[in-house]
C-alpha cells in the first residue's frame, strides 16, 4: 500500500532513506507519546487516590501553594509598578 508521500514523490532512488527515516522516526514520536500519556494517566490516578486518602493535608498544600504563589505574584507586580519607566 502505497501512501500519499509515496505517490506524490515518486520512488526515487534518493527518496528511500529519508523515507525510512521519517518512518522510525514518526514511530519513535509515537512511542514517546504513548508513554507520556500512560504516564500522565498513572499520576492523575495516584493523585486521585492521595487526596481520597488524606483530604485534610491536601487543602493544607493548596492553600500554602495558593498563598505562596499569590505572595510572588504581588510583590512581583507591586515591584514592577514602582519602577520608573
């Protein structure tokens, strides 16, 4: 079965290792991708599963987090306010 690169470029004899070479490489892609989604799907379920566990420690974070990162923000903004232009 021929596909669209094939048909559209001809069977040149310059054309096959490029060819293969995007090929493994399109697989490689494929497979990096595969595994970054396993993965990702691995963390959500282990953090679903934590929070179940220990929903008290889990707000505590959030809101530390929530409040550190509103801290950086402010000062960061109020910084950049007193600057003179």
């Amino acid at each position: 079965m021929k596909t669209n690169f094939e048909t559209d470029r001809g069977a040149g004899a310059c054309a096959w290792p490029i060819r293969a070479s995007v090929s493994d490489d399109l697989r490689a892609v494929r497979r990096a991708a595969t595994g970054v989604r396993h993965a990702t799907e691995d963390a959500v379920s282990e953090a679903v599963l934590n929070i179940r566990r220990h929903p008290l420690r889990t707000v505590g974070i959030a809101t530390l987090v929530g409040t550190l990162a509103g801290v950086v923000v402010g000062f960061g903004v109020g910084w950049s306010a007193r600057r003179p232009a």
